[in-house]
C-alpha cells in the first residue's frame, strides 16, 4: 500500500489491531480516522465486546456522524472481530494499524510483515503527514506533566497547540485540520516506549525531543532494561545537527544517552551546570542559557507546580519552550499558571481533617517515592498501592514507606505476594479487592491531619480497566465519603 497521500485510504482494508478499553486512546483514535477516510476497517481485539463496550460505542457513534455528513463517496462500517483475532484479517489487510498496547513480537504482526503489509501506529501515520515540526516527549516519570506543561507555554506564540500521543489523545484527530493550516501549528507529542517502537520504520525526527528520566519499567514487556532503555532512545534515531535534544543532567541513564545522540543537545537540572547550555537552577532562581546569553526566568518559589519532580518537568518544559520561540517573560508566567494534570498528585477532597490524593498514574516504585516525599514528612500517610506485577523491585519503595506511613492498604492483583514480603510487618496493612474497600479501611483508620494516598507503584490491569479507571473509582468512593 502507498502510504504517501492520505487519499489512499479510501476503499482500502485496514485492520485496526487492539481497540483498547480507553475512549480517548490510539485504538479508538485510529478506528474513526480511518473510516472518516473511507477505509474498510477490521477492528480486533482480544478482549470481549462487553469489556470493549465504551470503545465500541465511541466508533459507532463517529461511524453514524461521518455516514450522514458524507455523500460524495463512500463511507464503510467497521466490522468488529472481538474476543479473538483471525489470520486472514491481517494477512489480507493493505494495513495493520497497530495500538501502542501491541507487542512487535505478536505473531500476527510478525507475519504480516514478513508478507510485507505494512504495520504502524496512530503516531507512526501523524509523522508520516504531519506538516510541522514535531516536539517529543519521553521518559519514564513525567512525561504527560511535561508534555502539557509545553503545551501549555506554547499557547504564548499560538491559539491552539496539538498535545496530544499517550496523553490520553490520539494525534490523528487533529490531523485533518492541522493540514489546511497556511501556518505552522506546534505539535507536543507524549511518546511512551512503546510508541517509539512504532516509529522504528519512519525516518522522521522531531524537531525537539525531551528525555525527563528513565528508571526500571515495563519489565514484563522487555527481556531487560537496557531493552527498555533502547525503545526510549529511538526518539533520537533519526535527529541530525539541526534538531534539538533536551536531557536531564541529574539523571545518569539520561546523560548517559548524550554520547549517542547526533542533536544538539541541551540540559536541565536542579543545580548549576558549568560550561553547558540549557536550564538550570542557580540561588533559588530559574536561569536558561543558550548560545551564550543567560537570562533569569523566574523565582523557584513562583513555579505553580510544586515537588522536585515537577520542578524537573518544568525546566524540561521551559526550555523546550525557549527553544521553540517562546519568549523569556511568558515562559515566566506559563511556569506559574499551569495548574498540572488530574490524576498525578491531585487533591481530591478533605473529609473530617484527612486529604485524599489520587497520584493513580504512579506506575511504578520511583513514582510512588516521588509522592511520599512530598507529602509524607510528617509520617501521617494511609498508603493505597499495589496491583498488577512489571517485574519491578519494590525494595527501595518499601523503606520509603515504611518511613512515611501509618497503614498500607495493598489492592489484590499479581504483585500482592512480593510487597507483601517486601514490606513485612513494620507498618500495619492490609489487603483488599476493591476500591471501595480500600477507601473504606483508609477512612476508618484515618484522623485529622493525616493524607491518604492513592499511589500505586504497580499497573491496574485485573481489578480495573486501566490505571483513569482506578483513579476514577478512588475519585467517586471519595466524593461518596460522608462529612
């Protein structure tokens, strides 16, 4: 199939290969994309239609809207394989639109390329049309606060900024328009390792790319680290000396990847860096340096977001901005305003003296030390974590727990055995199998001036349908709390 002009779609098969639970995700993104562009669409996905429901629904509701707005060609309706996948569906598709969620070592997608049917991702197709330069984000914590906060500072020189990738939106939504735009529209895409797989075949750079950190992750996905670490990289493939990488001089596996990396590269970092440039922290205040000329942003004490952690996206995000055209004084005020995403350190709500906080997107050991440290001084935490196994160590974790918390609540699910041996019996806990369980044993132990935590270190997979839907639940057994 020629994938150089977006008129090819019509009347082409594709096979749209895991829908995904999420609504908002590359799936569904990917499905109403191409049957607004008349392509015969197989959408496949394990999964049962009734886990699917929300999913299906959303396609079929775009699929109405475009057959009625549509008259001058033709528009076809998706077949659904659910529950299972069929050979033929990818051996006699002219494309397999893979979701990020999808392993390259699938053997249905491994047999579709071997029969040369050409296998991309809903991020994959944005890089392959999108007119403008591209602006990537990455790493293993941070990476959706980073990508919104450029997002957010890019409004200074534009109305509206595509951020968009893991974010939670597909690229392919705002394709369509950003392709009648006579002028450049700036694009932030949140990249996770697995969207950088897809892009392995695409031999497009984005023009600034950001590296926030890189810690162990997604081990029950890769055979090791440095595997993980390899999947990251591919964001700079294909960068030369005229595009931009960003990297977190305060993260060693970060700085390391700079000896690999033909960009110009660019640093941030909580301290000052000697002879380097970039953005950095100097006597409390935020300083950018760039081809010699260093400029005071703003007081550390002004920047809206509060923690290290947000201080680092912040920087990256900063100077992201800079570089792309944002002047010095808005950077300066967009670090002030920007209110952060929900779901990652988000109050909730104070009941009776006690603040709830859904941090549900912590994923892994280092987000949840990243919480404790900001909110566990006083050892006042009531700790709801665990879940779905990545393979991670949960060592470190523990001895932050253990200092930070009054009572662990830990959710059933693959990695309940190892915590539980890991965190012994220094601190009283708990298991429970539900949501509404956990903020039921958080609510009855808990007294004025403590904080409970929902800050899981583990995926959500089993008890929820991903990790918004178990922040989602906290969310409303919280709001269901009486006064």
């Amino acid at each position: 199939m020629d994938l150089s002009k977006i008129k090819n779609f019509q009347d082409s098969i594709v096979t749209v290969m895991g829908l995904g639970r999420f609504k908002q995700g590359s799936g569904v993104g990917a499905a109403k994309w191409l049957i607004k562009h008349g392509a015969q669409t197989v959408i496949t996905d394990m999964k049962s239609e009734a886990d699917l429901k929300e999913s299906v629904e959303e396609v079929m509701k775009h699929y109405s809207q475009i057959k009625a707005e549509v008259t001058d060609r033709d528009i076809y309706p998706p077949v659904f394989v659910l529950g299972e996948h069929h050979e033929d569906d990818f051996m006699e598709a002219d494309l397999v639109l893979k979701n990020p969620g999808v392993p390259f070592n699938s053997d249905y997608v491994i047999e579709a390329e071997k029969n040369k049917i050409p296998v991309e991702s809903d991020v994959s197709l944005f890089f392959r049309y999108c007119p403008w330069p591209i602006y990537s984000v990455t790493g293993t914590r941070g990476k959706s606060t980073t990508t919104a906060w450029f997002g957010h500072l890019l409004k200074a020189v534009h109305e509206k900024p595509v951020i968009a990738g893991n974010i939670q939106h597909s690229p392919l939504e705002d394709l369509d328009w950003i392709l009648l735009e006579k002028q450049p529209v700036p694009v932030v895409l949140e990249l996770s390792s697995w969207l950088l797989e897809s892009l392995k075949n695409v031999n497009i750079a984005p023009k600034i790319a950001i590296y926030t950190n890189a810690f162990e992750d997604h081990l029950d996905r890769y055979d090791s680290f440095a595997g993980y670490i390899a999947a990251k990289e591919m964001m700079f493939k294909d960068q030369g000396p005229a595009d931009m990488a960003i990297l977190n001089a305060d993260n060693e596996i970060v700085a390391q990847a700079a000896s690999r990396i033909k960009a110009k590269i660019y640093w941030f970092s909580l301290k000052p860096l000697a002879g380097r440039e970039g953005i950095w922290v100097e006597d409390k205040d935020i300083v950018i340096q760039v081809e010699g000329k260093k400029q005071t942003v703003c007081a550390v004490d002004e920047v809206g977001l509060k923690g290290e952690h947000n201080l680092h996206n912040g920087l990256a995000a900063a100077l992201g901005a800079y570089l792309a055209g944002v002047p010095v004084d808005r950077i300066a005020e967009g670090l002030k305003t920007f209110a952060g995403l929900p779901s990652r350190q988000e109050t909730v709500r104070e009941v009776k003296g006690v603040t709830y906080i859904n941090d549900t997107t912590a994923t892994s050991p280092e987000g949840v030390i990243a919480a404790l440290e900001r909110f566990g001084q006083d050892g006042k935490v009531i700790w709801i974590g665990g879940g779905s196994s990545k393979g991670l160590k949960f060592e470190e974790m523990a001895k932050h727990l253990h200092a930070a918390c009054k009572y662990l609540i830990l959710l059933e699910g693959t990695a309940l055995a190892e915590l539980s041996k890991v965190l012994g019996d220094a601190v009283p806990k708990v298991s429970v199998d539900s949501m509404e369980k956990a903020v039921q044993a958080a609510s009855s132990v808990a007294e004025a001036g403590d904080i409970v935590l929902l800050s899981p270190g583990t995926s959500s997979f089993g008890m929820f349908k991903n990790e918004f839907d178990r922040g989602g639940q906290f969310v409303e057994q919280v709001k269901n709390l009486k006064e």
